[in-house]
C-alpha cells in the first residue's frame, strides 16, 4: 500500500440517515463506460464522446484512476464478421488467464489457448486475417470528480493508444521511485477521451486517447479519499472480474454499441 493511503476494512456510514457503503445492498457497481462511434443507435449519444451505458451521461473528457491492473482475455463469438455478433447467445469460448478456456465457456475450442487455431493471426489460412478470438483489456476505474467506479472493455482500434498509455504509466511509476517514493496503481491519474481515426475504408471512426502529459500524482489528500475505494474492490475483486459479458449474460454491451470491422467498440 502507499505510505499516503490510510484504508479502513468497512466504508464508513454517510449520509442522512447514515448508508454502509460496507454493506452488499449498496456497494456501488461499476458502470460501464465506451466511446460514441457514428453507427450508434443510443438515443442522444454524440460520437466522439465518451458515455456511460447505464445512465447515459456523456464527457468529452474524464481525469481517472485505475483501481486495479487491467486484465487481459479473449473471447471468440460465432456469427458474421463486421456484424453485431458480440452479444451471449453468441459466445462460444472465452478464457480470463489467457491460458486455458474458462470452464464456464458453452464450447471450448481447445485444451489450451496456445494450442488453439482461433487465437492466431493468420488462423494459418487466409493472410492478414486478425485472429478470430478477440483479446481485449477489462480495466476498473474511478473518476477522480465523483469518485464513482466505471468499467471498460478495451478492444480493437483502443488497444493499441491504451497500451501505450500503459507504458506512460509504468514510467510515471518508475520515475517516482527514483526519487525515493513508493507510489501504487492507484496514486496516479490520468486523461482520458477520444480521436478521430480513419479505417481501411476511409470510414470515420473515434478511437481512445490518453493524454501522456496528463499523468499526475495524487496529493496526499486525494489518495487518502482514493484507499477506501481500493480497498473495497480489491476484496471485492472476484466479483467485479466476473461481472463481465462473458458470465453476466444480462449485461448485453453490444445492445448499445455498433461494432467496427466485426469488434466491439469500447
């Protein structure tokens, strides 16, 4: 932990009548964030923004924390390529170690992912052809403003700006203990929104952008506000990693979201 976090093991009471943030009925979900592209069909979403799914509130911009390191997996959907095709009754197999298929997936395409044809690229047939299990980023936030989680599903077009963003961070990290501090995760916050971004076609779409001049430490202050909050989702982890498309069926991304070259857009 940070020597600037002090964390207790519930949240406290607040509010009116007093609320135990500690209790199960009011643990905040995370809600879920994606970008606008132009083929949305969410009502009022603007392109380019980012919005919320669940309330549907819209930034061009939010100053974030990551509570936790992002989780890399894949999943592999049936279904027409370039089409809306990542919802559940279309998930096939999907794995959370990115080693072997989750015992939870509906048809495992092999013992283990290394050895299956649908992870590679290539799929050793047609040339160029992109893998045809989509890896991709889940990443737990929270918006330094309201201090409220958000989730995200980083794939396609924003892996590669997030990965980079990535390695910002580990340097803000690294250049932090140089000095002789020792920082977490969690003690750094920065920039997100979006760009334009041309495909093959020459179809406007909205990719995610981090600035890399925005990373900034937190004031003592602020990650005192920030260690209840990690420390709720960290004892909470194995919830919050299977609340995710793969095993909360109910949780239909691809409803709100059109896909762009047969992948999800978030």
């Amino acid at each position: 932990m940070s020597e600037l976090v002090k964390v207790e093991t519930n949240l406290p009471a607040v509010g009116g009548m007093g609320v135990n943030f500690g209790n199960k009925l009011f643990q905040l979900k995370p809600t879920t964030l994606v970008i606008n592209q132009g083929q949305t069909q969410a009502e009022g979403a603007v392109p380019g923004k980012l919005r919320i799914i669940e309330t549907g509130d819209q930034f061009d911009e939010l100053t974030v924390v990551l509570l936790m390191e992002p989780d890399e997996a894949r999943s592999w959907y049936i279904g027409e390529k370039g089409k809306l095709k990542r919802i559940p009754e279309n998930l096939m197999c999907f794995s959370r170690d990115m080693v072997k298929p989750d015992p939870r997936s509906k048809m495992p395409q092999a013992i283990t992912c290394e050895s299956c044809k649908k992870h590679a690229w290539n799929n050793n047939v047609t040339p160029a052809m992109p893998p045809e299990c989509d890896p991709y980023y889940f990443c737990l936030f929270v918006d330094t403003e309201t201090q409220l989680p958000m989730k995200m599903f980083v794939t396609g077009i924003h892996k590669k700006p997030f990965e980079s963003a990535m390695q910002q961070l580990s340097r803000t990290i690294r250049l932090m203990q140089a000095r002789g501090e020792n920082p977490n995760l969690f003690d750094i916050s920065f920039k997100i929104s979006s760009s334009k971004y041309k495909n093959k076609d020459g179809q406007v779409n909205h990719q995610l952008k981090v600035d890399p001049k925005s990373f900034h430490k937190l004031t003592a202050e602020e990650s005192e506000a920030f260690g209840p909050i990690y420390l709720n989702y960290v004892n909470r982890k194995g919830d919050v990693a299977d609340d995710v498309p793969e095993v909360k069926a109910n949780e239909k991304i691809a409803e709100a979201e059109q896909t762009i070259e047969g992948e999800i857009v978030i």
